[in-house]
C-alpha cells in the first residue's frame, strides 16, 4: 500500500485505507476500482455507495515516519520528500470513518519533514469534514490538489479549491476529457458600476493556483485528449508562470501520416479554441475524423505515447518557475 512511487510528480504513495465511489466523467475507467476488483475475486467489494472502506495495516501506517525520518534526501536533492496520498482512495471520501481521517491528521502532524500531497474530487468537503476532527487550517506541511477534467469541473471546483488556504494548491487535471480556459473570469456578481460591465479576475495569474498537472487516460477504453487541449493549459501556465507539469499522453499519442497519406487507424480533431471563438471540428470522444498531422492520435500504448509535448518533457514543480 506504500512505495517508492513511480508517480512522475511524487516521491512515495501513502494509502490509509483502500475504496471510493464514482462522482464524475473522469472516473469512468477507474484504475483503482479495476485493482480492487483484482484482489477481490472479481468484485469491487470497497466501491460504491455503503460499501466498506478497508483500512491498511499498523505497518503501512509507520511507513510515512520511516520516511520522516530520513535525514539524507533533503540534503542531496534540497527539499522535503512528497507523498501522494490515496491513490486508492480519496481522503475526503463521504463514506470514510471521520477517526480514520483524524488519524491520517495525526500523522500528517508527525510527519514535518514531508509534504503531503491531499488530490481530492470531492474539494467541497474539505473545509467541513476538517473541522469534524477539529482542524480549523491545512498544516502546512500539505499541498491541497483538485481534480478537474474539464471546462464544468473547473467552474465548479476551481472556486472551492481557492476558498481553502493551503500552502500550495493545485490541478491534477487527468485524465484531461475536454479544453479548459484557466484564464476566463471566474463565477460572481461583482459589476464595476462605472462601466456596468462584470469585473474580471482570472483564476490562476491573480487567484493562487500554484501548480498544475495534466495528462492522458491510460488502460482499457482509454478516451484519447487532444493535442491542442494540452498545448493550451501548457501556454496558460507560461503565461501567469504557474509551474506545469505533463504527465503523460496515455493510451493515445501524437501520430504522423503514413507514406500513402493515411494518418493512421485513427485520427483525432482538434478543439479550435482562441479566447474568442470555440469551434469544436470533432465529437469528443468516439467519433474521429481526419485533420491535419498536428492533430493526429493514435493508440500506440502508454508507453509508446511517452510524456514528451512538443518535442520536450515539462516537469516543473512549485518553487521551480516563479
């Protein structure tokens, strides 16, 4: 339940207990749901509504104070080790035991030498459940994420995550189902009466999101993202120099056209997407058609499809841009 993590943007995973339940489009092809079906004889016995959450072990649960006590890693690397934690699950979690989760605080609290990183799809919770177990304020020890997907997520959430004061926040927007403009105002009724016109405060360059992560979905019935959906959150982040981090293509990557013209078994559209006009050239996500080379997906395997966006890897992190 604990590793060395192979998570591009942490160093360990850290799993309290194990199961949730879908709350949105990208929870569609759930990894972890599919692992716990695994080890379940088939079925899903810690998914959904009323199921059982199952707490780990007293010995997992002393992995993350191993690690607290590691005094060389800060000295040849410069910073404090991250650890995602629950991947398998989600911390604000309705069906979670709120002891389970003072527990987790708990250790959180023993643990200064590590930022723990808290992703959650459920960031409406966390100001309500915190003060359950009688935090009035995040440690500051933990970065706060939201997952966002697409253009309606971001809306929603995006707010939320901004209303609680963590020392970092941030997006973890995979699997990236659509294209989302960072950048547009966000949802109030202030009115600047002079010139009756909606004042506008773009959410990342003036608002506090520190960092964002972007990437593809991965394994069976994987929906491809567009190129051009990444290349504007990438061309976002430059802008308002909020550190970006691409993840990965997944299943579905950049593809060029064969010798006879044919671009491949599939091709994706891009989304025409200018602040001004949103053109959408194709139906998201099953219907294809053929565009140009620079719009072309094709299912080549996670592996095949690499990390790489334009010809380079962007792993930026918060404190390594602004």
């Amino acid at each position: 339940m604990s590793e060395n993590s192979k998570i591009e943007w942490t160093d360990h995973t850290f799993n309290p207990w194990e199961g949730c339940q879908k709350v949105g489009p990208g929870c569609d092809h759930c990894y972890a749901e599919t692992r716990n079906a695994r080890f379940g004889g088939g079925v899903a016995v810690n998914w959904g509504p009323g199921a059982p959450r199952r707490r780990t072990s007293a010995a997992n649960w002393r992995k993350p104070l191993q690690w607290n006590r590691d005094g060389t890693f800060y000295a040849i690397h410069g910073r404090r080790q991250r650890v995602f934690c629950a991947s398998l699950a989600d911390v604000f979690d309705n069906e979670v035991d709120l002891l389970w989760r003072r527990d987790l605080f708990q250790l959180i609290a023993a643990t200064p030498n590590l930022d723990w990183l808290l992703l959650t799809k459920r960031i409406g919770n966390v100001p309500t459940m915190l003060r359950h177990i009688g935090i009035e304020q995040l440690p500051e020890n933990v970065w706060l994420g939201a997952t966002v997907v697409n253009q309606a997520e971001a809306d929603r959430d995006i707010p939320k995550l901004l209303a609680v004061p963590a020392r970092v926040r941030f997006l973890s927007m995979e699997p990236l189902l659509g294209p989302v403009d960072l950048e547009r105002p966000a949802p109030g009724p202030d009115i600047d009466q002079g010139a009756g016109e909606q004042i506008c405060q773009p959410w990342m360059i003036q608002s506090g999101i520190d960092w964002v992560i972007v990437g593809g979905e991965s394994g069976p019935g994987a929906r491809p993202m567009s190129i051009q959906w990444a290349r504007e959150l990438r061309d976002q982040c430059a802008a308002a120099s909020v550190p970006f981090l691409f993840k990965q293509w997944g299943e579905w990557g950049p593809a060029w056209p064969r010798p006879s013209g044919e671009p491949g078994r599939f091709a994706f559209g891009d989304y025409d997407f200018d602040r001004t006009r949103h053109h959408e050239v194709d139906s998201y996500p099953r219907q294809f058609a053929m565009f140009g080379a620079r719009s072309v997906l094709e299912r080549v395997g996670k592996k095949a499809a690499g990390r790489q966006l334009d010809g380079r890897t962007h792993d930026e992190f918060p404190g390594s841009v602004r």
